[in-house]
C-alpha cells in the first residue's frame, strides 16, 4: 500500500469510526494492519476503535498485541488502564495508567483518570501526588480559551486536594487549599453561580471548630448566616458533624 493510499485509508476509518460505523472502520484497519504488522501506531488504533465498538475483549487482545510490538508506547497502557477500569478492576487500572504516567508525568488524561480513580478507592495520598503534578505545569492563565480550559482542571485539582487533605487529617493545610479555591476563581474570573461555595463554606466553618480558632469560627458563621441564611438549627447540626468529624458533604452518610 503506497503512502498516498494509506493516508486515504486512515483518514476514512477515522471517519468511520467518528460517525459510529465501525464494523467498515475495522474493516479498514484490519487491512492496514495486514500490510503493516509490525506498526504500533496502527494496532493501538485498531484497539481503541475496538473499544469504542464495546467489544473490550477484542479491544485487549489488540493493544496487548501492540505492546509486545513496542513496550514504550504511553498510549498503549492507557487503553489497557480503561478497559480495565470499565470491566471495574480498578487495581488492575491504576497498575497501567502508572505505567502510562511513568512515560511521560505531563501525561493530563491519564492523571484525571488516576485522580478519580484514587478518589474512589480512597487512595488520598494518590490524588495528592497527582494534583500536585498537575498543579507543577499547568500555569493560572486565562489569557486564551485553551489556557482558560487547562485553568479549569488546576482549579479542580485544587477542590480534590482539599478533599484529599481532610481524609488524611492534616486540618490545617486542608482550610488553605479550601480557602484559596474561591480565591483563585475571582481572581481568574472564572464563572461563579450563585452558592458555588457554600460547601466550601461549611467545610471551613466546620473545619475551624476542630482547629479551635474561635475568631474564624465566628466569622464563618456570620457567613452562613448572612450569605446563606442559615438558622441556629442547621448551625448545630454542622458543629455537631464537626464533633464527629464530618467536615466535607461527601462524607455524610
């Protein structure tokens, strides 16, 4: 097959496979992958198309293929990580994504997949490092939509570290992160809805309590008062969920 024809070829299983035809799609990779069996790139497409036709399995035995052709293909273990993560063995996902990550630690996509990954298998100090790596080279820049777009994912890193902090009980630096999520959305301008932040709000007040420091406690609560009217009532309930240390929504039962 002449480079022309390739081309040709690629190009219209891509856009097979982007309208939903993708019995002709893997048709065409099939016979790409025929001329050229020893190409990584070519049995990893022909994988993920596999994949996103919901057949895993094909999709497995594919990019399992495409490894032993070429182990540092980062994008290889990524697709492995999701088909993992969807047949729901979430130890056997994370293994993988790490080993995409391990090639390259600006590898986005798969850290947001190993941050919630780790969120729900309460693997805090795993969605630190991964925030904190992301946090490493993603700038605070609203300058162009792109910029804009890659703020947006620091912004929630900085949501799940506070989350993060909590669970592991360092109270302290956990109200810094909290704090500074709101901090960051003025001064980034990013959109702000009406009672965006009165989880926040509550997690600090509630947080302040277990620190004992009454000024920011009082603060807090003239907060919840004014800015959410909150009664006396729902104000007991937070001190009480404070006592028992319930400082985050998500951690109610």
């Amino acid at each position: 097959m002449e480079e022309k024809e390739l081309k040709k070829q690629l190009s219209e299983a891509k856009k097979k496979r982007n309208n939903g035809e993708f019995a002709e799609a893997l048709a065409i990779l099939h016979q790409v992958n025929n001329e050229f069996p020893q190409n990584v790139t070519y049995r990893y497409l022909l994988a993920s198309t596999y994949y996103e036709s919901m057949n895993a399995e094909a999709a497995k035995r594919y990019v399992e293929e495409a490894i032993e052709l070429d182990g540092s293909f980062k994008e290889n273990y990524e697709l492995l990580g999701d088909i993992f993560e969807k047949e729901g063995n979430l130890k056997k996902a994370a293994e993988f994504y790490e080993k995409a990550f391990a090639f390259d630690h600006q590898y986005l996509s798969v850290s947001e997949k190993l941050i919630q990954l780790y969120i729900t298998t309460e693997n805090y100090a795993g969605v630190m490092a991964h925030c904190n790596t992301i946090m490493s080279y993603i700038p605070v820049d609203v300058s162009t939509a792109k910029a804009r777009a890659l703020t947006s994912i620091y912004l929630s890193c900085v949501l799940y570290k506070g989350w993060a902090l909590v669970y592991l009980n360092n109270y302290e630096d956990a109200v810094k992160e909290i704090s500074r999520r709101k901090e960051l959305y003025i001064d980034t301008k990013a959109p702000i809805y009406p009672r965006m932040f009165k989880d926040d709000d509550e997690a600090l007040y509630k947080l302040y309590i277990k620190l004992n420091d009454l000024p920011k406690v009082e603060e807090y609560k003239g907060k919840l008062i004014s800015e959410y009217n909150y009664t006396g009532e729902q104000l007991e309930k937070l001190q009480a969920e404070a006592a028992q240390g319930i400082f985050l929504v998500r951690q109610r039962p």
